[in-house]
C-alpha cells in the first residue's frame, strides 16, 4: 500500500496493489514529475502478467495522484538462484 501525505499528514491518496500470494516491496523512487516507480519480489501474479516460477521482481510505475499507468504498468523478471 502506497499512502501519499501533505505537510500536515493528510492523506491525499492511497493506492494498494499486489497478488493474492507473497509480496515484498524493496523500494521506493519518484523521478520528480510526480511518478513513483516501486520495485521488489513476487511469488503471485499480478494483472495481465504469468509468474515465471519461484520469486519474480516486479517493477510498478504510478503516474501523479497514485493512477496507474493505461498499459505495462508493471514488469516482471525471473529470479533464478544459481547451485553453488
């Protein structure tokens, strides 16, 4: 969930995403007009996307006052995990 504040905490708006399984945020960045870009670790699938199996990053772009993007508003990497 993703909350933005003014100067005096107010809410100004709040946006929740994610999938019905494990979801882990790694971190948050805004490029300055107003955009956030949120990344970290899925084991779900979010809308319109397939989970490539095991934990997949996922990069999710919100545009100004928390609306998502028309299209590809996420990306979704496979994570493999190499045997040592």
């Amino acid at each position: 969930m993703v909350h933005l504040f003014d100067g005096a905490g107010n809410t100004l708006w709040t946006r929740q995403f994610g999938t019905s399984d494990w979801d882990t945020p790694r971190a948050v960045a805004d490029d300055g007009r107003g955009h956030l870009y949120i990344t970290g670790c899925t084991r779900g699938a979010f809308d319109g996307f397939t989970n490539a199996g095991s934990d997949d990053a996922f990069v999710s772009q919100l545009l100004g006052r928390g609306r998502e993007p028309l299209a590809h508003s996420r990306l979704l990497i496979r994570l493999t995990r190499q045997a040592r």
